[in-house]
C-alpha cells in the first residue's frame, strides 16, 4: 500500500452526483489523478469504493446526513452509494451524495 501525503487544502476538480435510495453508482471512475475525495450528502448514506462496479450495502462505511468527509482513493476507481438503514437515532430517506474529486 503507497501513502499518497495531501496538503490541508486541496483544489476541487470534477463533481458527480449520485440520487440514491437503493444501491446506485457513480457514472464515471476516478480521474487518472485522483488520489482523494470529498464526499458530502443530504441524507443519511452508506458507501463503497473500490475496482470495478461496486453496490453499496447499508453495512458498507456510514455518511451521516449534511456531513463532509474526504477519503483517499486510487485513479479509476468508482463509488456506489445507498440509503443508510433506519434505526435508533438515524431517520434515512432518499437523498444525493455529492462526490468531487480533489487535486
């Protein structure tokens, strides 16, 4: 596994959508320079990322609802998202994660 080191700030390069409630995934891979990510959501989600088509399930990483967080990635990945389960204080209705790739 290689460290890829960012800096704390980052210039925001392409934006994808993804209108999730059941399991949907994004329309293009990663960038070829793609090393990072910000993710951000209206609604409670789960999601994946890894080679090749993914399918989220609501046992994948938890984003909770009007959340940022960025995750290191790897050139030509994708992502796929999901509406988080509802259950004890999260209340899950259909939403958008927002993905931008970052430089």
């Amino acid at each position: 596994m290689s460290f890829f080191p960012k800096q704390p700030a980052s210039r925001a390069m392409t934006t994808q959508t993804i209108a999730f409630n059941a399991s949907v995934a994004i329309t293009n891979k990663f960038g070829s320079e793609t090393y990072q990510v910000r993710l951000a959501a209206d609604s409670a989600c789960c999601y994946r990322i890894g080679d090749g088509p993914q399918t989220a399930t609501v046992a994948d990483v938890f984003l909770p609802a009007n959340t940022i967080e960025h995750v290191t990635v790897n050139p030509g990945q994708s992502i796929s998202a999901i509406a988080a389960a509802t259950n004890g204080l999260v209340t899950s209705t259909a939403g958008t994660l927002w993905i931008t790739e970052m430089s």
